[in-house]
C-alpha cells in the first residue's frame, strides 16, 4: 500500500473482476470487509478509483452486481461496467479452452476440451451497444468507461535515443565525447595498419563523420570498452558478427576482427545515414564466462541500468497443430501425416491457411469429414502466431541512462532475473541501448582447445596471425572432413565442400553464404565455374570486379550495393535503400527504381538493354543474397576451428568432446570421427580422466563426469586424491583415499561399467560384484583414520592390512560388457558392435541415420545397425506389430515394422540383433523414420547387395610393389562384382574412377581386409 501511495499520481485503479479483493469479499458473503478495502482504495486514489461491475452470466457475479453498486453509492464511489477479454469472437471460446488445456493434455490425459474451464463464452471483446444492452439497468457504469477513457492520454515518446553516459576516463584530457571517440579510433587504425593509406584515410573519416553525425560515438565507445574489458578478463570474444563487420571503425576500436578492406565490405550495409536507425552491434563471447561481461557492465553502469530482455515463444502452424491435436486426442500419426507436409521456407513454416490451399497431399484436410480434424484445423488457425510462454531472451542486454524501470515496465517470477517486459524490437522503438551479448560455444572449444595445445607442444598460437592459405586447413576443408567445425559440418555441405576444393578463404565465405535456402540453388554453378567447367560471363565489364571472387554470381548483398552504385550511379547509401527495397517486392516502386536505375546507367555510357538487364539480375539477387560482413567473420572462425582441427586434431576434437558432454547424439558423431582421424577414444580412467575429455599418448581420454551416477563433485575429488598421494593401487585403494560420501556404490558401479578401473583390474564382471566388500574396506580404514590410528597402515595405499579377496567371477562376454558400457555413457567407448561390420554400413547402407536431410521423404532406404529398443503393439487386426530402434555410428532412427513383416523376420528381431531394414522413408528433414519391408542379417548383406568393389589408389604413395601384390589379390579373389579403381594423385585435378574390365572380384570379407592391410584401413568400399 505504500507503493502505492508513494505512486498513485497518474494511476486509475479499478476493483478488478470476481477474483479481485473486493469482488472476492462480496463473492464470500464479508460485505463488510469489502466496504473495508474499498475505502483503503478510494482514500489513495480518490476520483481515480472505480469499483468494476461485470455480467458474464456466472453465478458468482450476482452477489457483485447486488453488493457493488450499494458500496458504491455508500462511499460515493463511481461504478464502471467491464467485460474480461479473454478472446476476440465468442466462437472463439472452444479455442481459447483448447489452449488452456495444452499444457496439461497427453496420450494418456484426454481434457474434456468442450466443458468451459471458466464456465462461460462471454469472455470476447464485446461491442460498445452489447455492453450498454448487457448494463442497461447501470447507465453511470457505462459513462464511466468513457470518463476512465478520456482521462488516459498517457504518450510514450518515441524514437527518442536514450543512450548511457560513457564516463570518459579522466587521465585522457579529454572532456569532449566525440574528441575522445576520434581519439581512440585513430590509435587504433595506426594498430591495425603499418602503413595508413590515404585511402585508409578516407574510409576513417566518412565513417567518424557519419557515426558521430547521427550522434552514436557514445554507442561505438560503450560497445569498444567491454568488448576490451572482455578481453582482459580473459574473456574470449569473436572476430565479429553481422553488418558491423563492415565498418573500420569497429576494426580499428576491437569491437571486430575482421580487416573490411581485405574483404571488401561496406560500412552502408551496416550504418546507413539515409536511413537513421540505432546501430546494431552483436557480440560472441565464450559461453562458459558470457556472464563476467554482463557483471562487468552491470557494475560499470549500474545493477539497476542493466537488465536482460523478455522474449515470447509463439505457435507456428505445425506446434499449433500438434498442441490442438494432443488435447483433441487425435492419434500422432495422423497429426504428423499433416504437420510434415507444411513447407518451411527460409526457416519459416508456411502458414496453416495457406499450407492448406497449396499443398495437394493436403487436399484430404479440406475435404474430411471428421469433425475432430475440423475443429484442430479451425481451433490452430485461431491459435496460430500467439505467444505461447515468456521466456529470457537468450542474449539481449538493455542498458538504459538511468533506472530502466523509468524506461521500461519489468517482468520477474520466482524463477527468473529482472527482465523488461518490452522485447527486442519495442526497446529499439523506445530508443534503448540495446544488444545481443552472444554465448557461442566454439569460443568456449577455441579456448579449451588453445590451452592443451599449449601444455601438452609449449605452442602458443595466436589466432588472429594464421596464414592466409594453409594447405593442411584448406584440405581439411575439400576433403569434407568439417564434423566439429563451426558452421560447416553439415552432411550437405560436406559433399559440396568435397566438390568445391576451396583454395582461399573467399571460397569458404560465399559457401557459407550460399548454403542457405534460395541461394543454394546456385552451388553447382558456383562449382562448376570455379572449376572451368562452365564459362564466367558478365553482362558489362564494370560487373567484373565487382563479381570475379564469386565467379560472376551475385552472392552478397554488398555486391547488390556496389552494382547499383557503380552501373546506377547511386551513392552507395542510396544503393542499400535501393536493396531494401527490392526485398519488399513492391511492383509499383519497383517500375519507378527501374526507370531511374536505366536512366542514370545510360547516363554513365551503359546500354539501355543491358542497365534493364542488370536491374532485373539484382532485383532477383537481392532477396537471395547474405550480409557478407556476417559470412565472412564466421568464415574467419570457421578457419580457425579448421586450422586448430587440422594441426591440432587431438586437442581439438578433446575440447569438443568436452563441450558436447551432455548431449549422447553428439558424442556419437564425435567418437566416430575421431576414429576417422586414427584418434583412439580411450576409457575413462580413475587414474587419467579429469572432469572433462583430456589428451593422452595414446589418445583422447573420457571425462569421469559423462558417467551416469558420477557427479562432478566426486569426480573433483578423485582427481583431488590423486594429485596429493599418487596413482591409484586398485579399487581397495581407491575406497580408502576417496571420499565414500562423494563416490557411492552407485558411482562405483558406474565407474566400472565404463571401464575406468580396466588399468588397475582388467575383469569388469569381478570388480562390479565385489563393490560392496570393497566400500566397507574403505569405509572401515577411513574411520581408522578419522580416529588417528593412521600408523596401522601406509597412507601411500601399498601395504593395507585385512584387505579383503576379491571374490572369482567371470568377466562379461563382450557385448554384455558393451552394453553395460553404453548405459552408464549413453553410447559404446571400448569397442562397438558394429566396427566388424563397417564396410557394409558405409558401403551398401543408402543413408547414414544421422543425415535425415538427405534423404527424401517416402524414398526406399537401406539402413543398417544395431537394434537397441522393441516396442511391441497389438494392431487394430489384433496381430502384434513393433516399433524398433535402430542405431549406427552417426545416430539412431525409428523403424516401424507392422505386423506382416514383423511374424516374417520374428526371429532376427531382437534388441542387439545387427541388421540392415529396407523400406519407405516416412520421416522428415529432423529424423528418418523406415517403414519395414524386409529385416536382413547384417552377415548376408555383403553377398546380397554388393555390386563392386571401389579401391582407392594415391598413384604419388602407393609403390610398384603394392600395386603389384594388389594385383595377385583380385586374382586370388575372383567373383562377379565389378572393380574399381578411384585413382588420385600424380597431377589429378579431382578424382578418376575407372573400371577395370580384365577383372571381377568377390567382395568378401577376407579380400576387403587384406586390402586394408595393403593399402591403408580407408582403401576400399564396397558398393551397393
């Protein structure tokens, strides 16, 4: 109440609905308390306070509507008639009840969606002639809606800039903002450059001009002295992120790392001054210390200044119609049959509207009878684009002049920080300093990765200093070999990257911006000019320059710029504008820009026809083309992650193992890479491992916390023992020197499932069923100690008197000890099921399980694995039907095996059964789904698909006398399946793979192996 009263000027209060203070009192029959609390209100607000009458036909309401207006007239208080909103059309109510029910709705929790939870569909914004019909008998209470209305003339000023104070530090001398500004961008440029060019020059000051012109010098000095203080802190910061790559001033204040000479990007992109607007500056740092920025400037401008910014998650047409679906109790698989065939176009999903009118395979939406899919349909329209939760903004930081309450109203639960109920695009308008304070993850394996290569080689390599063209690097990168690489390791980019053989990094920076939707349609002809298969054109010499790094294709939004600048004489302002505009497709401006373009291009002695068809190539490119600036800062790191990878591969692939702990798919893609390095994955080991992955002489050694049950504090104190009295002994030593609080039987168990004691006891089946005996052991000689009788035995864990005998027991059989090693890891270290049978996997499989995207839905598919869950189902015929797990090296998918298939192959079908299942794809972009036509023994795949045998041959290392011994083997190995030979090497410019027609082979396992052992473990594949 004191808030209150403290702030009562300019409010208007009213008495709420049935749940409010008042209305509850009346509702419970305490009159008298309700008089009470309506003179509290009324003695703070006076005029401004109104008790609310409402009529939505409950019940509850008329004890209201007969105690209200007697209040009212009681304490002279004015009555005001209202309508709680809950939706916009009383049709509207099953909807709005629908969504109540969301959260709460599951396949085995069916809402009763058509019993109102608030008992009424008279929550809709009602009209103002409904409203006086509904409150004819309390005309007063209607004028006051409109009183209450006129007395509201509350104005937001817009677009006014509030910036922040940068406190100019005193040392400097200087008073003068936009003085110390220039200041440190011209020590910064003399930094960043030997030889400071008049051009350079220019650049510098066409760019303070215009920044410190629309008044953003404070902004640049703000963003320039945490990025720095970032730094200092030991804080790894990115080369640079969006348009703001462009500007030399943001190279030379730190704020980028990215030289927009050498690169040739504009500062237009990013700071138009045709077109005032706040400058938008985003920032990468490691994600492991993002938050020490946000302290830093918290403290440097205060805790109340600073806060993190509200975002809401809103329902796109497949999650509406999937909520709406479960809550209606329609079966999954019919809700996908729809879900999956509305198109996402440029990462958005295609409205439900208009999904329904464009798309065939949905014409039997249109046309069901079923009143369900009616109402899911009608009920997700109406849903569809509303927020769905609130939730912190995962990056944006406001810093407002002064308290941000007086700038914005702020949201908080019990469960969050302080953030402001405007979100990101509202602060803008309200002219708030506002930004994206990034954690990226790479800079957090970057760091971790920098600092083993620098204990375990005495290397320090400074990132920001690489060669321009390391041919280690740029291999990695034509190879394919990107898994763990930032932005380019998907299984798509990989095969274009393979037929790219980048040379530069300007190669790397236009695959980056192409391999998008819309734009990557131009790939192959990006490839096939780069490789002299297709001729580069350009419509006029002037184009040449500007288009030469890309091979004549219009990339880059830049180059959009610099086209309409230097063909249509436009300022390069003006061209950006221009790019813009184009990107709103409006016909009418279209036709005018057009007219103007020609006119001026023939002004500059360019051909009428020709300046036509440049416009109508822009226009096209300027939807299509990526913010260069953006692609090549993320080139840049993408390099840095390759170098790092190609010089460092153990110390990196340890770093990013370590980063992706918690995410099982992941490690699985990580694992089988490493092995593809000829990097051993080693155990965890109590007497190696730390907390995250480390290197070793024989490899990559897991992380004790990635075992299930074993928690990080137990794992720090493994390690804490182990640095103060030596190696482990065995696992009676281990009990005694850690603490058993910490490292339970459960963590023991888990320890030795996973291998960490095989150094110190090579039998897992013996250490597991002696655990208990071991724990007592420990638990007794730490008493002992605790007591101070340590003389009974030696500390140092060799000599231990009544040390038990652990008990004689079989060690598990290989796969009982892979499988126990994958439940406590979530995926197999030591070994795996499937390595015998690789060659199958890679060779006669159609698809890799984690490579979906690749796979066109309802295809044929082959895939191959282990099975590793069976759920069984009586289908509506009352046969038994499963649903089946498969996995490989990359991933797992689902396979669903109805009931004809699943009583043929009936026997094959168990879980650790190594298959191939043949059928439809019926999944999508996210996951392959098989529709099982035929299950085959993983040992009769080899004889039942293979067609040829593929050998890969390097003619600059492979000696006469293997090629020679190669030959004896295909004739040892006679068959039916043809031979190739995929040759390289000895000035090949790509890879040529003949047939050899003297000779067919017989692709078994004896002749693939002795060819492994003669030519390299990756010398033949088998094909389907």
């Amino acid at each position: 109440m004191e808030i209150l009263s403290q702030y009562r000027e300019g409010l208007i209060a009213t008495s709420a609905c049935p749940g409010g203070i008042i209305g509850k009192q009346l509702v419970d029959g305490e009159y008298q308390e309700a008089v009470e609390y309506a003179t509290i209100y009324r003695d703070i607000f006076g005029e401004d306070f109104y008790i609310e009458i409402q009529n939505h036909g409950l019940q509850s309401e008329e004890k209201i509507l007969a105690g209200a207006p007697k209040i009212a007239r009681e304490l002279g208080i004015k009555l005001v008639a209202t309508n709680d909103c809950h939706y916009i059309k009383q049709e509207h109510a099953i909807p709005h009840n629908i969504m109540l029910y969301i959260p709460e709705a599951s396949s085995t929790n069916i809402p009763d969606y058509l019993t109102l939870r608030y008992q009424t569909d008279q929550l809709y914004f009602k009209s103002s002639s409904e409203m006086i019909a509904l409150f004819k008998d309390y005309p007063e209470a209607i004028a006051s809606t409109l009183e209450i209305a006129d007395k509201c003339n509350l104005q937001i000023e817009l677009k006014k800039n509030h910036m922040p104070a940068f406190p100019i530090p005193a040392e400097s001398g200087i008073a003068d903002l936009n003085e110390y500004f220039e200041k440190l961008v011209h020590e910064g440029i003399r930094k960043r450059y030997s030889n400071v060019t008049p051009e350079i020059e220019k650049r510098v000051a066409h760019e303070i001009s215009v920044i410190q012109k629309m008044g953003y010098a404070g902004y640049f000095l703000i963003v320039q002295d945490f990025i720095n203080a970032a730094r200092e802190m030991g804080v790894r910061v990115g080369p640079g992120r969006g348009s703001a790559a462009g500007s030399i001033v943001s190279y030379a204040l730190g704020i980028t790392n990215v030289d927009p000479l050498q690169y040739d990007l504009l500062f237009e992109r990013f700071l138009n001054p045709d077109r005032i607007s706040m400058p938008d500056i985003d920032i990468d740092f490691a994600d492991n210390k993002r938050e020490r920025v946000i302290n830093y400037v918290k403290k440097k401008y205060g805790e109340k200044s600073v806060a993190q910014i509200v975002t809401f998650g809103t329902l796109s047409a497949r999650a509406a119609l999937k909520d709406v679906g479960r809550v209606l109790g329609i079966q999954l698989s019919v809700i996908d049959s729809i879900t999956k065939k509305i198109p996402v176009v440029q990462g958005r999903v295609t409205p439900i509207e208009e999904a329904l009118k464009t798309v065939s395979d949905l014409k039997w939406v249109n046309e069901s009878p079923d009143e369900k899919i009616k109402l899911l349909i009608e009920t997700a329209k109406v849903l569809e684009g509303m927020n769905r939760n609130v939730s912190t903004h995962a990056a944006g930081v406001v810093i407002a002049p002064g308290d941000i309450t007086d700038y914005s109203p702020m949201y908080k639960t019990p469960q969050t920080d302080s953030m402001t109920q405007y979100n990101m695009k509202d602060l803008e308008d309200a002219g708030l300093l506002k930004m994206d304070f990034l954690g990226l993850r790479t800079l957090t394996v970057i760091d971790d990765a920098l600092e083993m290569i620098e204990q375990g080689h005495g290397v320090k390599i400074d990132l920001d200093n690489l060669p321009e063209a390391d041919a280690k690097t740029l291999e990695m990168f034509s190879r394919g070999q990107t898994v763990a690489l930032f932005q380019f390791e998907s299984s798509g980019m990989q095969d274009y990257l393979r037929k790219l053989k980048p040379s530069s990094i300007h190669d790397l920076v236009a695959m980056n911006a192409l391999y998008r939707p819309g734009p990557m349609e131009n790939i192959p002809d990006f490839i096939d000019r780069k490789s002299g298969k297709q001729k580069i054109t350009y419509l006029h010499p002037k184009l040449e320059s500007i288009l030469k790094e890309t091979y004549g294709i219009i990339v880059y939004q830049e180059q959009v710029i610099k086209i309409a600048s230097e063909i249509g004489g436009l300022s390069l302002a003006q061209a950006d504008l221009l790019r813009r505009a184009m990107g709103k497709k409006d016909k009418e401006l279209m036709a005018k820009q057009k007219k103007e373009f020609v006119e001026s291009a023939v002004e500059k002695q360019v051909e009428r026809k020709v300046a036509a068809e440049i416009f109508d190539l822009i226009e096209k490119f300027a939807s299509y083309g990526f913010n260069k600036s953006h692609s090549v800062a993320y080139s840049v790191l993408a390099y840095q992650t390759a170098y790092l990878k190609a010089h460092y591969p153990a110390e990196y692939m340890a770093a990013t193992l370590s980063s992706e702990m918690d995410n099982t798919d992941k490690i699985v893609v990580l694992i089988d890479e490493c092995r593809k390095l000829g990097i051993d994955v080693l155990a965890p080991d109590v007497n190696e491992s730390g907390v995250n992955f480390v290197v070793m002489p024989k490899g990559i050694r897991f992380g004790l916390s990635a075992i299930k049950n074993v928690g990080v504090g137990a794992v720090e104190q493994i390690v804490k023992a182990r640095s103060e009295k030596g190696r482990f002994k065995d696992i009676f030593d281990f009990c005694v020197r850690v603490d058993l609080r910490l490292a339970n039987k459960k963590t023991l168990e888990g320890l030795i499932q996973a291998g960490a004691f095989d150094s110190l006891h090579g039998n897992r089946a013996q250490l597991f069923n002696n655990v208990e005996a071991a724990i007592s052991y420990g638990q007794d000689m730490q008493e002992q100690i605790i007591k101070g009788q340590s003389n009974l035995f030696d500390l140092g864990g060799a000599k231990l008197f009544h040390r038990p005998m652990l008990r004689t027991v079989a060690d598990w059989i290989e796969i009982e000890k892979l499988s126990r090693e994958k439940s406590v890891l979530g995926f197999y270290v030591s070994g795996h099921p499937l390595f015998k049978y690789r060659d199958e996997i890679e060779g006669l499989a159609t698809a890799k399980l984690d490579e979906a995207q690749l796979v066109k839905p309802n295809s044929l598919v082959r895939v191959c694995g282990i099975i590793s869950d069976i759920k069984k189902k009586i289908d509506k015929r009352g046969k038994t039907m499963a649903f089946v797990t498969i996995e490989d090296f990359t991933g797992k998918a689902d396979c669903i095996v109805f009931a004809d298939a699943f009583q043929k192959y009936i026997a094959i079908l168990q879980v650790g059964s190594i298959v191939m299942m043949t059928g439809k794809n019926d999944g999508n972009e996210e996951a392959i789904k098989v529709i099982v036509n035929e299950i085959i023994g993983i040992e009769e795949v080899r004889k039942k698909f293979s067609k040829g045998v593929i050998i890969n041959l390097n003619l600059d290392t492979t000696s006469e006398k293997d090629a020679f011994e190669l030959v004896k083997l295909i004739e040892r190995h006679k068959g039916s399946c043809q031979c190739l030979l995929n040759l390289s090497g000895s000035g090949l410019s790509n890879n040529s793979i003949y047939l050899t027609r003297k000779y067919t082979v017989d692709p078994n396992r004896q002749f693939t192996d002795a060819v492994k052992q003669l030519l390299g473990q990756y010398a033949v594949r088998l094909r389907g």
